[in-house]
C-alpha cells in the first residue's frame, strides 16, 4: 500500500480489529489507489460500524483528517466495503 506524502500524526487505535479482516479492496490495495493510512481509517469505520450501541443503534466513526489525507477516497472505500460487505458488489 502507499504511504502518505505528508507527516501525518494519528493514535493506534487499530487493536480492536480481527486478524484477517476481510475487506473486498484488494484490487485498490494493490494499485496503490487508497494508502496504508486511508485503509486504517476505512477498516476502523468498518469496525465501528459492526458495534451495536444500548438502544440497538450503529456505532459511529468520526473522520477528523486534515487537508490532503484523501478524506473522499476514505469515504467511498468505506461505501465500496459495504457493499463488497452486504453482497451489493462484484
């Protein structure tokens, strides 16, 4: 995967994410299309997303990058995991 052009400083939050997560962007993986950093953030939401709060609602994921982190292409890796997800993609 490629790395971000910029220094980019984030917390290690990943430790809640199971060993061989599944995730349906192997084709944009290795195109270099989405950076280990954008990944991250796109197998984090996923997780998140998984997680059921008290009154039955969807855990939410906060994306708070700043400028240049690649924020859309985040965003429709995230939509592209769900389909690849819920069966919706090729």
């Amino acid at each position: 995967m490629g790395n971000s052009s910029d220094d980019v400083v984030f917390c290690v939050t990943l430790t809640d994410v199971p060993p061989g997560f599944e995730h349906g962007l192997d084709d944009a993986v290795a195109a270099g299309t989405l950076s280990s950093l954008q990944m991250e953030s796109i197998i984090y939401a996923s997780v998140k997303h998984e997680q059921r709060l008290r009154g039955g609602q969807r855990a939410g994921f906060f994306l708070g990058d700043g400028p240049g982190v690649g924020k859309g292409r985040q965003i429709a890796g995230l939509v592209r995991f769900s389909l690849f997800s819920y069966g919706m993609g090729n």
